[in-house]
C-alpha cells in the first residue's frame, strides 16, 4: 500500500486567514440582499397588481350601481310598450280588453330587463279589474307569455309554471314555487297606466 504523498503546500499565514473569512461574509451578505430584494420585489408587484385591479373595479363598481338606481322602476313611470308595432308608446287602459295581458317597460328604463311587466286587464271594473306583476318567472328567470292562457294564467314557456293573475299571481302549477311580484300601479287621468311604487318582492329566482 502506498502512503499518501504529504501536503507540499504552505500553511496559509494569518493574513490569508482573514481574508478567506471576509470573503465568505461578504458572499453570505450578498445573498441575504439578494433574497430581500427579491422578497421586496414580489412584494410591489403583488401591491402594484392589487392597486391596478382596484382602479379598474371601483368604477365599474360604482357605473353598476348608478346604472341599477337609474333602471330599477319606481313610482311615477309611465308604462310603455315593450315590444310590437308600439313599442315604447304609452300603455292606455282603454286598450286592454278585460281578459288580456300586454307586457311593458317603466318608460326610459327598458335596458334593464327585470323590469319587464306583465299588465293584466282582468276585468272592465278600475282600479280593481287592472293588475301587474313582474314578468320574469321566479322559477329560473325566463320570460313569461305576453299572453294569458287559455284559461287565463300567466304561463312561462321555459318549465310550463302558471301564475294565477287574479289570486296575486300565486302559482297554480310548478316547478316554480314563488308568486311573481306584484307592481302597484295606477291609472293617471289621461287614461295612462303608470307605476305607483316598486315590485312588491325579488324579480326572478332567488
Ligand atoms: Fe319559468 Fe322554469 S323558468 S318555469
């Protein structure tokens, strides 16, 4: 067996010493910044991302609920038409027929659906024979016909739901399980069918 050869090499003095440990410190140091910088880093990109992210919502934020208190219906709308050869003119009582129904807008406000409603005229006699509900099934949110069934219930052509629009729109048959709320309405002295307040209860399903 051969006896490994002696280091040859000389002792390194103090001086090197001192040198080899302040270049580890320095390296070691080096590192720490490095990795703090990087912590930092990530630190103003998260900042800076949620900041973008908050100045594009907020605005949206707020045009959403300017646009909602500015579509919902309220007291004092004239009903017009929602679609037909007259749509958009206003719905006069003296046209509905008792044992009809004609589906209108709050007027200036058709850009948001779930005002869509469905005036029912049930009888000659006012204000009593003249009613109207939301027309937007509390089922899943489809439209319902703008005419009656045969035998008078507002029917959804989605699931076949019928609402009875003489008993408060009670549901006569499911799957929905929720009358469609009423909206008060009245008739001004120009014969014209105006809300006289907001839906008595949540549009759709809940
Ligand atoms: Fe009207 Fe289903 S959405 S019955």
């Amino acid at each position: 067996m051969v006896a490994p050869a002696p280091d040859s090499r000389p002792a390194p003095t103090d001086l090197e010493l001192r040198q080899e440990r302040y270049r580890a410190y320095r390296h070691a140091h080096h590192a720490d910044r490095l990795a703090t910088r990087r912590r930092l880093l990530r630190w103003a990109i998260r900042l800076g991302t949620g900041a973008f992210s908050l100045a594009l919502l907020l605005p949206a934020l707020a045009l959403r609920t300017l646009t909602r208190e500015v579509q919902e219906v309220t007291a004092g709308d004239t009903l017009v038409y929602a679609s037909g050869d007259q749509a958009g003119l206003p719905v006069a009582v003296a046209a509905l027929a008792p044992g009809t129904a004609v589906q209108a807008f709050p007027e200036g406000k058709s850009g948001n659906e779930r005002n869509l409603i469905e005036v029912v005229r049930l009888a000659a006699e006012l204000p009593t024979g003249l009613v109207a509900y939301s027309a937007i099934c509390t089922h899943l949110g489809c439209t319902v016909m703008p005419q009656l069934s045969a035998q008078g219930y507002i029917a959804c052509p989605c699931h076949g739901s019928m609402f009875d629009p003489a008993a408060a729109a009670a549901v006569v048959h499911g799957p929905a399980n929720r009358p469609l709320p009423a909206l008060p309405i009245a008739v001004s002295s120009d014969g014209v069918v105006r809300a006289a307040g907001g839906f008595a209860g949540p549009v759709g399903p809940l």
